[in-house]
C-alpha cells in the first residue's frame, strides 16, 4: 500500500507529515512486514509498506528509487504477464525474476512512459514520480481490483491505496458529501469515480491519471466492449480456448509463499476455482483452505462434494451468522475511511479472522463469474437466435423432445411478434414488484429524494434485464457496473487489515475479454445456462455441481432473531444530530419498534428486509459521523 504527496506550485511551503503515521493510517491492525519512505525537500513524499506474500514481494525497495533517471515509484500490484513483459523489456529470465512487480513498472514506464500502462495485466495501482520532469504517473488495474483514492488542487495532489490515509491532513479539506449520503441510505451510492467526501475522487477502473504543476489529465486506457467474433470450427474448440484462458487465470494467481485459501460457497464458480487450485497447487491437502458459510439447507452437500473429489482435508464451514457488529463497523471505518459498501467486505470477516490464525495470506473468490465469464444470462440466446431467425439452430438447443421443441418455438415467435422483438416490459416484472413494495419504506427524506433524482434512479435498478436479448450487450451495460470494483475495493481492504491478498480469477482481464469474443450461443444448451463453463470443468469439478440446473440451494436454515439484536441497540435519540437532516427519523423508530414483530411474520418478508436495510445503514453513518467527529480529521 502507498501513499505519496505532491506539492505543485510552491514546494517550500509544504505540510509537515509525518511517515509513521501514515504508515499507521495505510496498516492501522497488522504492522507491515516492510516499509518505508523517500522525501524531497517538501516538494514530495512517498510512503510504501507491504505485507509479504510472494517471494518478489520480498523484492520490494519501499518505495523504488531509480537514481540515475530520478524516478521514483510505489505500487500495490501483481502483475500476472512478467515473463512477457520481461521480454518486451530485454530482460533475460533471471533478471526478470529477481525484479519486484514495482521496479518492472518503473521498467515500462522508463521505456514507454504514459503508454506503459498499455503492457501491465494483473492486479495494479501504482504511482511513479518523474522528478525532473516534475510529472506523476499513476495508473488502475483494468477492472479495479485494489483501490486508489485521490485528492487535487491547484496547489497540491495527494493519493493512497487507502481513503483513511487523505482524511488526517490539514491540507485536503473534508467534508462529507451529501448527495453520497442519501444515495447510501437507498443503496444507489456506489460509483466506478465518487467517494464519501467532496472533492476525494477515485480513479476509476482501466484509468490513469497524470499531473504536472500546470494541468491534470485523466484518461481512460482501455473500455471493456464488444469483442471482434471468434470463429472456430468447431465447438470443442471454443471449450478448449476457454479452458486454457481459465487455467492460466487461476495458475498465475497461485504464487504464495504461504498458505493458500479459497472461498467455497458450493457453487460452480467457487467451486471451480477451488478445484483447479487443488490440481495445480503443491500439496493442496496441508496448503490450501476452504471456507464456507453453510446457511442453507443443500450447502453443505455441494461443499463437501468438492473438498471430498478434491481430497481436501482443511475446510472450514461457518454454520451460524456472527452478532455484536459494533466492533466490525469500528474496524472498517479504520480500514476503508467510510462505512462499507458491499456488505461481502464484512461479511466474511469470520474468513479474515480465521485465515490470519491459519497463516493464509491468498484468498481466492469466485465472484465475477455470473457477471462475466460463466454468466447466468444464458436465457438470452434463444431470444438473440430468434430476432435473428436462426430457427434451427433455435429448434436444436430449446429443451425437451422434438415436439415440445417445436412447440416451444412456435410460443416464442408468437410472443416476440407480440412484443415487437421483446422490447417489453420496460420493467423486469420481479424486479419491479419487489422494487415497488420496499419503496414505501424508505426513510431517507423526502427533500433529498427530489434533489437527487432518486426515485428514478431507485427504480431504474428494477429494469435489469427488461428488453434485452442480446447476451454481450446486457453483459457490458448492466453487469459492468460500480458495484463490480466496489465489491473488489471493499474486500480487498478488509482482507489487508489481516494481512490478506484477495485474488479473483474469473475477473481476469485476458478471460473476460475470451468471454466477449466467443459467440454467445455457446453458452447455452437445452434450457441449461453457463454451458460453455460446465464443458470446460466438467471432469474437474464434480459432476453434481458442475451439472446442477440452478443456484437455488434450499430453505434457509437456523435463522434466528439473535442475529438481528444489533439492529435494536440503537435508538433515534442515540443518532448523530447530523442525521436528521438525512433521514425521517420518525419513520426510522417507527421501524425499529416494528422489527421484533416482523422477524416472526413470513408474509411481511419484503418489508423486515427493507427495515432491516434502513437500520443496517443508519448504523454504519452514525458510526461514520461520530469516527469523523472523535476520531477522524
């Protein structure tokens, strides 16, 4: 993680920081394996720490000086594509592997400035500082794995791997933003570029940033969008180009000099990643770990399936959800400088805790795969083969026998002639009843509503996939959204708190983008979704995951009101006086007294979920406000 100031007009009149403690506000619950620092002469300062994981982050200078061009650099990156960038770079292969990740940057960067970035796949944020040219460079990773936050002035422009790290200097005004606020408390607040506080930016995923004393310019290195067509002979050939992409994702993020775990939900796309990081891992049955929650009814059953196939003996399995949630939302105020957006980040805190007593240091996950690579949508393609009139390639993959897949087709042309090719509902009709129901039961006011234009965009959430039958186009318009880095952001922070790197290998960029390019049909089969992901897995992931229908995995079980008790400790006369300029607060007691009684109340469900929502977020800005008051700037 980093840090780095930059005084842009007048170097001798610079803030006085101090190194620790930034070092401190980057790292506030596990001291680094590694720091350090490099400042000149009150014009800049770069403060690096790192938690050892692979042997070339053994590597690593904190922060990287290269004397004879004067450029100086920090990262928070594994770059997945070293021994090709090696080569671009002249080096032989022993030069390559005793080089850090950052010095490869500074590499590229020496080589093709501001193009470099062009050359880096992997997980990256990183800033250089060119100073006789009195440049910085700094860059993001193609799909926002680590988090970069920035703040700029005519005077001065200061970045870190983490928000905390900007809120605690006289020189970057905090104020929180009240839009943002509002946005959080219907959850609408997550964004590829805003943050909590007015005028802190993040650099958005596949961006780089460059500043000079005179301007600041932000471009945008690479757009996820349609891929040109892949057009193989045959489809077991798409199988095998999409198997080798998908073993290579996951092979690249395996390098470890500690133990490794692996999130297991049960589900195809955890479960695939777990699986063939056992085949491929060195002595997967003392170095790698499963965890698991086990909430509902068939969890378990698919879990074991996959640690029994893959001989893992090392798998932990949360069968109840944790209470006292006042201690969690204290630390993630520490880690991520304002209250959590994705609730996975806190979530899986019984997997942190746990990993960092194990000694893990790698946690794999398998989210991405139903936005991108193994995608749930399949149900598209027979709606794209039929506006296309591909009706017998329609008759082949509509399910059931040849009769009722006539029949079938029939009953679709006869409803895209009725929809004029389907471009009703504006709504998804599930969506928008659940959508319609909650919205009665908001509690932030209604000033703001109007202000922000919220009400729309609360229900334009609800159109989801309304009007679309086009797989790669819904792809890269609704499920490339904020939430995708946020989750990423959020996580990845949470994870570092206990010294824990987070890997996502179905949001590879080089994966991703083999997805956008393979035609969409192969994804579907016979009323069967993710069909080109079953094929590619099939004999490596057990037979009764890779070929379960659905994700439905039964009731959920042991629910009890326990889990929800931190819900009721807090009440309206308790909040934060900045609260009521947000919130109906008496609304909000309203719901808190009702809560009790919809816990046991099955019809009311939509409604104890939005209640349990409003309170959830109510909670974590309260908190927010009073860290910011006692104990942030």
């Amino acid at each position: 993680m980093f840090f780095f100031y930059y005084n842009r007009r007048e170097p001798s009149r610079t803030q006085r920081i101090d190194p620790p403690a930034i070092i401190q506000r980057l790292m506030p619950f596990s001291l680094p394996d590694k720091s350090g620092f490099l400042a000149d002469d009150g014009e800049s300062l770069l403060v690096q720490c790192i938690h050892w994981n692979t042997a070339r982050s053994k590597l690593e200078p904190v922060p990287f000086d290269h004397a004879p061009s004067g450029v100086i650099a920090a990262s928070w990156a594994r770059l997945d594509n070293r021994d090709e960038l090696g080569r671009k770079l002249d080096m032989d292969e022993t030069e390559t592997d005793g080089c850090s990740d950052t010095e490869m940057i500074l590499r590229s960067y020496l080589k093709w400035q501001e193009s470099c970035i062009d050359h880096l796949i992997g997980d990256f944020v990183f800033v250089i500082y060119d100073r006789q040219r009195r440049k910085v460079f700094c860059g993001r990773d193609h799909m926002g794995v680590r988090p970069f936050y920035y703040f700029a002035s005519d005077d001065l422009f200061v970045c870190a791997t983490s928000l905390n790290a900007l809120l605690h200097l006289d020189c970057v005004p905090v104020s929180i933003d009240e839009q943002w606020v509002a946005e959080y408390l219907l959850h609408l607040s997550m964004s590829f570029d805003r943050t909590p506080y007015a005028g802190v930016r993040k650099l958005p995923p596949a961006h780089c940033l460059t500043v000079t004393p005179r301007e600041m310019q932000l471009r945008q290195y690479f757009e996820l969008s349609a891929e040109p067509a892949l057009k193989l002979a045959d489809p077991r050939e798409y199988v095998d180009a999409y198997r080798e992409e998908l073993e290579r994702a996951i092979k690249c993020r395996l390098d470890s000099n500690y133990a490794v775990g692996s999130e297991l939900s049960g589900g195809i796309d955890s479960s695939t990643i777990t699986a063939y990081a056992a085949k491929f891992i060195d002595d997967p049955r003392s170095r790698l770990h499963t965890f698991a929650f086990a909430f509902s009814e068939m969890e378990p059953q698919y879990i074991m399936a996959v640690s029994r196939a893959c001989r893992l003996p090392n798998n932990h399995v949360f069968a109840e959800r944790e209470t006292g949630q006042f201690p969690l939302i204290q630390r993630s105020l520490e880690l991520l400088g304002y209250p959590v957006e994705h609730g996975n980040a806190t979530f899986h805190e019984p997997f942190y805790r746990l990993a960092e007593q194990l000694g893990v240091r790698t946690l794999f996950s398998g989210f991405g795969g139903d936005e991108f690579c193994t995608t749930i949508h399949g149900y598209m393609v027979p709606l794209e083969m039929l506006i296309q009139r591909r009706f017998r390639e329609l008759f082949n993959v509509l399910p059931g026998n040849p009769l009722f897949r006539f029949l079938r087709l029939i009953k679709m042309e006869l409803r895209r002639r009725k929809t004029d090719n389907f471009a009703m509902p504006e709504y998804n009709p599930r969506f928008y009843d659940a959508y319609r129901m909650r919205w009665p039961h908001r509690i932030v006011r209604d000033s703001l509503v109007s202000r922000y234009n919220l009400e729309e965009r609360y229900f334009d959430e609800a159109r989801f996939d309304a009007g679309y039958t086009d797989l790669k186009r819904f792809t890269l318009e609704r499920r490339w959204q904020p939430f995708v880095p946020t989750r990423m952001e959020n996580c990845t922070l949470m994870a570092a708190g206990r010294k824990i790197e987070y890997r996502w290998p179905l949001l590879d960029i080089r994966l991703v983008r083999l997805f956008l390019s393979i035609p969409s049909e192969e994804h579907y089969y016979r009323g069967m979704g993710r069909y080109l992901h079953r094929r590619a897995v099939d004999g490596v992931v057990p037979e009764m995951v890779a070929w379960k229908p659905g994700k439905n995995m039964g009731a959920i079980m042991g629910h009890s009101v326990r889990e929800t008790d931190h819900l009721l400790q807090i009440t309206v006369s308790d909040l934060h006086p900045a609260l009521a300029a947000y919130i109906d607060t008496d609304t909000l007691k309203h719901q808190i007294e009702q809560f009790p009684a919809l816990m046991a109340s099955a019809p009311e469900e939509g409604k104890r979920f939005q209640y349990y929502k409003n309170v959830q977020a109510v909670l974590y800005i309260n908190a927010w406000m009073n860290y910011i008051e006692h104990d942030g700037p």
